[in-house]
C-alpha cells in the first residue's frame, strides 16, 4: 500500500494500455509501477460480526434483565454507537448462562 506524497490519500492502480499507475484519486497524482502485488481477503460470513467490539469491550453487569432464550438474569451488557453520532447507542446484551446475544435500540 503506497501513499501519495502530496495528499496522503492512498494510491488506486490503474492500468493504462500495457502500463500500470497508481494515481491518486483525489489531486491526481500518478507513479508508474513495474511489479505490483493486490492481495484481495475475503472474510466468512461468520466472521464478518466480530469485529472491534468483541476484541475490546468491555462487559457490565445488566441488573433486571432476563435472557430471552432462558430466562436466565446473569446477563451482562455493552453499548455501540452503530447509527448516526446523534442517535442513541445500541445495546447489546449477553447472557453468560447460555451464550445467546440479542441487541436493543433505544
């Protein structure tokens, strides 16, 4: 991954005829590449919900909350801004007796 000297913005390739460029797309900055490498991952669609939030969260204890699936009530919490900065965050609860994970909007 290169980046544009003038902007900082990350360099697109490009291919022109039988060259290839990496340009920038906003100022339009162009560097000629004789060897590149685009390495492209794909993520199962499992993995795709963990994210930031499972590897750095941090879990409190829900008082007066019952685990839809089995009405357990040792259930901790965590909130996430997954809307507009002006919305309120969501909650997303879990329960430590069964495992099950279910969210709430406010």
């Amino acid at each position: 991954m290169e980046f544009c000297p003038k902007d900082g913005s990350i360099l697109i390739p490009k291919k022109e005829g039988d060259k290839t460029y990496l340009v920038c797309p906003v100022c339009g900055y162009k560097k000629e590449v004789t060897s590149l490498v685009i390495k492209e991952e794909v993520k199962k669609k499992e993995e795709l919900g963990k994210g930031i939030a499972e590897k750095e969260t941090i879990y409190s204890k829900a008082k007066g909350v019952k685990c839809p699936k089995c009405s357990s009530e040792e259930v901790v919490y965590f909130t996430l801004q997954t809307r507009a900065s002006d919305e309120a965050e969501t909650i997303f609860y879990k329960c430590l007796k069964c495992g099950y994970t279910w969210r709430e909007y406010e």
